[in-house]
C-alpha cells in the first residue's frame, strides 16, 4: 500500500483571501479622499457618476454636512434620497433648506417636498391617524404646488396621485375643477353667435337680417317659418314696427300661401296700426282672396 508523503506531494499553493468589509470600505473613503484633494467638489461628483447610487449620495451628504448653505447640493440629497426610496431622509434635508431660495430653487423644492409626502401617503394605510395627518400636509403642499390657476395637468396629475393614496375626496374636488375648466375651454372654443353679438350692442336690423338671410338655407318650411317670425319679431323687440311689417312682406320666400305664416303677419299688421294690410293678410290665410279670384274669372 502506497501512502501519501509529504516528500513525494508539494504543498497546495496559499489560497487567495478576500478582504473584510471594514477593510473595503476603508479602502473605497480613502479613495475618495485622495480624490477629494485632487478635483474641485463638482469634478468629484462628475468622476464619481451623475446617478443616485449608495456612494454618491454619501459623498454628496457628506459635502452637504462641510456646506450646509449648498441649496443646489441639499436639492440633489434630497431628490436623491427620494430616488433611493428614503423619502422621510429627504424631507429632513429639504427642512434645513435656508429661508430664502431662489425662484428656481423654490419651485424645486417644493416638487421635491410634495413627492416625498406623496410617496409616504401612498405607503400608510388609508383612514389611519398617519394616513390622515399626511392627507393634511399632502393638501398643503399640493396647493403650494399648483398655485391659483393650475394647468389642466397639474390638476389630472394631483387628482391621480389623490387616487393612488387612497383620497377619493380629494380625487372627487380635482375632478370637479377638471370638468369645471373643461366646460369652460368648451364655451371658448364654440364659435360666437353673429345674432346674439347684434343683439348685445342693440343693433336689432343687423340681428333679423341674419335670420332673413339663413331662410335660404332652411330645408323645411318649419324652419324657414321660425326664422322669418324671429327676425320680424327681433325687430320688434328694437320699437321697430312698421320696418317688421314691411321686412315681412318683403322677406316671405316661400310662405306667401303658408297661413301660419299670414296669420303671424296680420297680427305684425295691426301692431303697426296697419289694419288695412292686416284684412289682406287675413283674407289670403282664409282663401278668400283665391275664391273670388275665380268668382270673377270668366
């Protein structure tokens, strides 16, 4: 029997060992140091990468804690955080945010605010004393958001995120300010009403003009008796009384054998102190004046 021997086998050549965690990490901060002697601060941030990673985001609160006056610097903490999933942390750093800002950095931050609440109003459970007290200052930030006069979707997005978190009465107010503006944008994009523009500035001929001039275009009887009785009538209504008689007799078109028609102008008539035209008006919507057109014929 052959046994092994220590003479005859070499030795197994040392096995490779890693470094501990602590020895890493040591390694990684004194990089950056080195780094951190080397570049300016923005350089840094450039070499390192312009993501949200874990390293980048320390190095960044660590310039922040050296500066706390950085408002771009506490800005990038804080969107970074949200980005990470740290919402809380960056409402902590957008807290110690100097008073004055910058219009820019203003608008910034309070996107960056309403996003973290946002996100931590998404996360409790909804009717909770949590859930409510973050339904007070999502409320608050939202209208610091949108100001007076939002666009329509500002107002669909808050109206979506309300839904998300569970806030069907805050959903069902966004809605209604949705629907409300959309009524309106409808009105302004419905062409004006020429009649309705002549009777605002009082100018009741040009307004029955329009509807003597749109009797061409009616394709029943019913509609062109409408408009012809509306445009006697509106001029009428402007204290004009013998113009309405005479724009009736001369804009009949088609109705001069329609008795609803004739009845309408013999009342026009008399209202003009015109009985005489009203017994005429009246003898052709009876017939009379057709049968004793054939009384008399030979």
């Amino acid at each position: 029997m052959n046994w092994p021997s220590r003479v005859n086998s070499p030795e197994p050549p040392p096995r490779e060992r890693f470094s501990k965690p602590l020895v890493v990490l040591g390694i990684f901060f004194a990089f950056v140091a080195v780094l951190a002697l080397l570049f300016p601060e923005q350089g840094l941030l450039a070499v390192l990468g312009r993501g949200d990673d874990a390293a980048t985001t320390r190095y960044r609160e660590s310039l922040l804690r050296v500066n706390p006056g950085d408002t771009q610097m506490r800005l990038k903490v804080a969107e970074s955080l949200q980005r990470a999933g740290s919402p809380e942390r960056a409402l902590e750093a957008l807290d110690q945010a100097p008073a004055r800002l910058t219009p820019e950095e203003q608008r910034e931050a309070v996107q960056l605010r309403y996003n973290a609440l946002q996100e931590l109003f998404r996360q409790a459970e909804p009717g909770t004393l949590p859930w409510q007290r973050l339904k007070s200052r999502v409320a608050t930030a939202a209208r610091e958001l949108a100001g007076p006069n939002p666009p329509a979707w500002r107002l669909d997005q808050l109206a979506t995120d309300a839904r998300a978190a569970g806030d069907l009465e805050s959903w069902r107010a966004y809605r209604r300010r949705i629907e409300a503006r959309e009524a309106v944008a409808k009105v302004a994009r419905t062409p004006a009403d020429p009649m309705a523009q002549a009777l605002a500035r009082s100018d009741y001929r040009a307004a029955a003009a329009i509807c003597f001039d749109a009797m061409g275009g009616a394709d029943t009887i019913q509609k062109r008796r409408q408009l012809f009785q509306r445009g006697v009538r509106t001029l009428q209504a402007g204290n004009l009384p013998q113009e309405a008689l005479e724009a009736g007799e001369r804009h009949l078109n088609g109705l001069s054998r329609d008795r609803d028609t004739l009845m309408f102008l013999t009342k026009v008539a008399l209202a003009a102190n015109q009985p005489a035209r009203a017994q005429l008006f009246i003898k052709k919507a009876l017939g009379m004046e057709n049968n004793r057109s054939r009384a008399g014929a030979p």
